[in-house]
C-alpha cells in the first residue's frame, strides 16, 4: 500500500490538485463523503464525466445551507445528473474521496473552494487495497437517506422562508469577523487561490437586439415580447444616441440565483427564479421613473420615490413596480 502526504500549503502537494488528478483518471467510480459542499475548481469537472459513476455522501441541514457552509444550489446542480447520486447522514464529518475503489484521499478537506486549496488541511492518498473501507462505505451507502429533487425543491423552499433570518445572520457574522479582525492578527499559511464562479459565461461583443432577444427567449416571455420592447424603448429613449452608440452590450450566465442578466445600455435586464417561474426584471435609474407614466398605473407612483424601480414581467399578466 502506498501513502502520500498532501497539504495545501506546498502546491506540489496541494490536496485540490491531487484530487483533480485521480478524478480526471477515474474509470468507473467516484465516491465523495463530505460533510459541506460549495462551488470549488472541481464541480464542473464532475459535470464533464456522464460515463462515471459518482455516489456523493453528505449531510443535510438547512443551519449549514443558511451559514453558508453548504450550498444547496450545488447540490441541485449535481441530482439531475443521471450518473450522480446523492445520500446523507445528519452527523457526518468524515472527508474521504474514492476512485475506482483502488485509490483513496482522506483529508480533513472539504469539498469546497477553501478546503481543497486556501484552508490550511491535511490529507493523505492511499493507493493499494481497500477493500476494508470499500466494505464499510458500501454498508454506510446503504442504509443511508435518499436526496432528490423533490427534497431539495423543499430545503430550497424553507431556505426562502428563512431569508430574512439569514441576512441577519449574515450582519452578526460580518459584526463578529470586523471585532475579530480588530483584535487578532490574520495570519494565514498560504496565499487563497481566488476563483470568479459566479460568471458561467459572459459575450462582450453581441448586439443589442440580441441582448434583448437573448433575455426574452431564455425567460421564456416572448407572448410579453411587445410590451418587453415597448419598455426597452421607453427606457433607450432617454439615452442620448451618442451614447448609445458607444455602450457596449453583454449577457452572462451565473451559477447563483441569478441565473441570466443582460446589461444592456447600462441598464440591467435580468432574468431572476421566483417560486418556480421566471421573472423578467428591467432596472432602471430612478431619475427615468417618471418617463414610464404610459406604462405603470398612476397609483404606484407614490410608494417608489425613494428608490431605484424595479419593473416585474411575470409570464402572462401585466408589469408590476
């Protein structure tokens, strides 16, 4: 049996790179037992292997999704993989990756950014026999709980609820890290590697009508298509044409909850989930407010003075601010 010893503070030995080696060369099995799982540099690469068999072993607890700590969009992501499964245990902590049942990493890792290369971890890859452990994650694996997407849809459900309480949560924290950054030196063993996530894919360089045309077709709102435009040019209106002809047009996919957005003139159109329907949202300056009085019913006026106007297209109705 052979051991290696990995640690992310020596990038030779980096636990997030081991990992991509082995999985890359996987033949047939990828087992992964984490407790947390966020986006990390490896997530689309399992997204790449529909020949592989992959068995994710993970806990679930709406505390973690709401800290943070786990993303359920992520795991949303992976279940409707046909290749990949996913089973939890509410006390699970152990960190352990398996290719192929003859290669293994156990680590202190999570499956996330941080744990497979900025936090200070250790691990060791184990290639021989592992029949032992095979045996016992097989039996784990077995009696373990189903997730489906009909479980997720719910956890995503209760953490909707649950927002307000995490952006509070979110405000406790932030007070917490500033006293902490007051009083203890942040002293870390390596340089964080910075990965952008968020952007899927961006095109600097498409027109604007494809801009446009892009939004209303992936929101799925092309019997709203004239009342979309009829905004859009309200809206282009007020834009000098010099100006215009001189802004650039883009449309990037995200992998968070925004899942299209088109910035179009310097204006954004985005295209936003709302308790499973899409949403088409045209933001604009405040300033412009008013020069959408042939459009928006006079008694919503008085309540948006204050504040940037959001315009809502819902799929066969008429717009709300």
């Amino acid at each position: 049996m052979n051991l290696k010893f990995l640690y992310n503070h020596k990038k030779s030995n980096c636990i997030g790179e081991q990992l991509k080696q082995i999985i890359v060369g996987a033949k047939d099995e990828i087992i992964i037992i984490v407790p947390y799982i966020a986006m990390n540099q490896l997530i689309n690469i399992l997204d790449t292997l529909d020949g592989i068999k992959i068995k994710i072993l993970t806990r679930l607890s709406l505390e973690d999704f709401i800290n943070n700590s786990s993303d359920i969009n992520i795991l949303n992501k992976l279940i409707k993989k046909t290749n990949i499964q996913i089973r939890y245990y509410s006390n699970l902590h152990a960190k352990i990756y398996v290719i192929d049942g003859e290669k293994a990493i156990v680590t202190s890792a999570n499956f996330t950014q941080n744990g497979m290369y900025n936090n200070l971890e250790y691990g060791v890859l184990v290639e021989g026999d592992l029949k032992d452990i095979m045996q016992d994650i097989n039996n784990l694996w077995n009696n373990a709980g189903v997730v489906n997407e009909e479980l997720i849809a719910s956890i995503r459900e209760e953490i909707n609820v649950l927002e307000t309480c995490k952006n509070r949560n979110h405000k406790i924290k932030d007070e917490i890290s500033k006293i902490n950054n007051q009083i203890i030196e942040n002293k870390r063993s390596h340089l964080y590697k910075k990965v952008n996530f968020n952007i899927k894919k961006v095109d600097n360089s498409i027109s604007e009508d494809e801009a446009l045309n892009f939004v209303i077709n992936e929101c799925g709102m092309k019997n709203i298509r004239e009342k979309i435009i009829e905004i859009y040019n309200l809206i282009k209106a007020n834009i000098p044409k010099n100006i215009r002809e001189t802004c650039s047009f883009r449309y990037r996919k995200n992998v968070s909850r925004v899942d299209i957005a088109a910035n179009i003139m310097n204006y954004r159109i985005f295209l936003l989930p709302y308790m499973k329907k899409p949403v088409v949202e045209i933001i604009y300056p405040k300033n412009d407010f008013y020069n959408l009085r042939t459009i928006i019913s006079q008694e919503r006026f008085s309540s948006q003075k204050k504040s940037p106007v959001s315009l809502q297209l819902f799929s066969g109705t008429t717009p709300e601010v």
